[in-house]
C-alpha cells in the first residue's frame, strides 16, 4: 500500500474536528493509525488525506488524543480495515494481521512504548532532556528499548536501568496461563512462544506510571483473526 507522508496540523480548530469525527469512512489507502507518545501521555490519532476542493491540494484529516479540546473518541470503517477507540482502548480489526500492521504509521518501527518518562537533567533551565522508555514492536512483536530488541535470557542492560524492580510485563499464549516476560529487571525467553502463537496477550504494569510517566497496560494480539487491542489503562491479571 503507497503511504503518503502525513504532515500534522496542530492549528485544527474544535469545529472542523466535529466536522471530521461524524465522516467515518475515511480515505483507507492514505490512512495510517499514530501510537505517538507526546509530552503528557501516548496519543492515539487516525489520519488520512483529502483534497481541498478550494485549494487543489491534498491536506491531512486527524481525529483522536491530538486535539486536546475535543472527545478523542473515533470510529472508522474501509472495507477491510476497521479501528475503534474510546480515549483507553484502541481496537483494530482486518482480513489479517498483516493488514492492521499496514495501516499504523511507521517512524524508526510499529512499536509502541510501554513506558515513557520524559525529563531534563536541569529542570530549572530545561537543558539535557532525557527520554526512559521501553516499548513492544507491533510488527516483529519483540520488547524493545525504544529502538532496538531488548536480549532474551538474561539481565536489562545498564541503559535500561531505571526500570524498577516491580515492573512487570507477563502474558498469554492462546488463553493459557501467565508466563513472565519481564520481571525482577530480567527478560525471559519468549520468542518460541510467540512464533508459534494464535493469540498473545500482554500485560504491563511499572509502579512509576502516572506518578511519573506514562505507558500501555495490556496489548492483545490475535494473530490469525486479524485483531488488535492496546488498553493505555487496564487491571492487570490475578496470579
């Protein structure tokens, strides 16, 4: 599928993004679902281009967390893709799963941070900022630093060391039980399962977010149906 590069407008005003929430078919070859982590929080966003019938120029249609003074909600529909979000949980459903993949926006990967603190050395000044994340890549499903696949088997790296102790990330293998994927500041070996699986269901929780950054609590994949479901906020399993 061509993309087209999006260009976001941050200067939309909150009547022509009424106007965009009640057209729920959009332009499905130029739209891309964004999983950006901004300064507050994760922003989920829709976006597709249209032509400016006045102008003759292609500009950008964004619904979702960007425009900060209207419901976020939206509800979407092409003829092979859909995507529901509510403000917490963004839903998405194709003929595959490759298909969900082709419509999210892609920076350096299709991930999407599970945690993200952003902060300056020197608060006062605001110099030195300093980013601390983690984050799942959506199309290899592999944990990452962000960038690059974080090591199975083994202890975080020192650049991962601001992780406490207490966050966890576990899932589930087609509705089996927990296993643990992070824990104790180690990654356990997950790969084999997650080849092999139809559906893989992850669970997050980091006792820093809210009090002092933000992430993704559960990530549900269906790999054989089509399906995926991120939940910023969501309880996470009893053992």
């Amino acid at each position: 599928m061509k993309k087209s590069i999006l260009l976001i407008s941050a200067l939309l005003t909150a009547g022509s993004m009424s106007a965009y929430a009640e057209d729920k078919t959009p332009d499905c070859d130029s739209l891309n679902i964004m999983l950006m982590s901004m300064k507050d929080g994760l922003d989920i966003n829709a976006n597709w281009k249209i032509k400016d019938t006045a102008t003759n120029r292609f500009k950008t249609v964004s619904m979702g967390d960007l425009n900060k003074s209207a419901d976020p909600s939206f509800a979407i529909t092409c003829p092979d893709f859909s995507a529901n979000y509510d403000g917490n949980v963004l839903k998405m459903k194709a003929d595959n799963y490759q298909g969900i993949i082709d419509h999210l926006y892609k920076q350096l990967n299709r991930g999407v941070d599970l945690y993200n603190y952003r902060w300056y050395t020197n608060p006062k000044s605001k110099t030195n900022f300093k980013v601390d994340k983690y984050s799942f890549d959506l199309e290899r499903l592999v944990l990452t630093d962000g960038y690059i696949k974080m090591p199975e088997g083994g202890s975080i790296s020192k650049k991962q060391a601001f992780i406490p102790n207490q966050a966890v990330i576990s899932y589930k293998i087609d509705g089996g039980n927990l296993k643990p994927m992070l824990a104790n500041k180690n990654v356990s070996k997950y790969s084999a399962d997650f080849k092999a699986a139809k559906t893989i269901d992850i669970y997050h929780k980091n006792p820093n977010m809210g009090r002092k950054g933000f992430g993704v609590e559960r990530i549900f994949v269906d790999k054989e149906n089509g399906t995926l479901e991120i939940y910023k906020n969501h309880a996470y399993p009893v053992q």
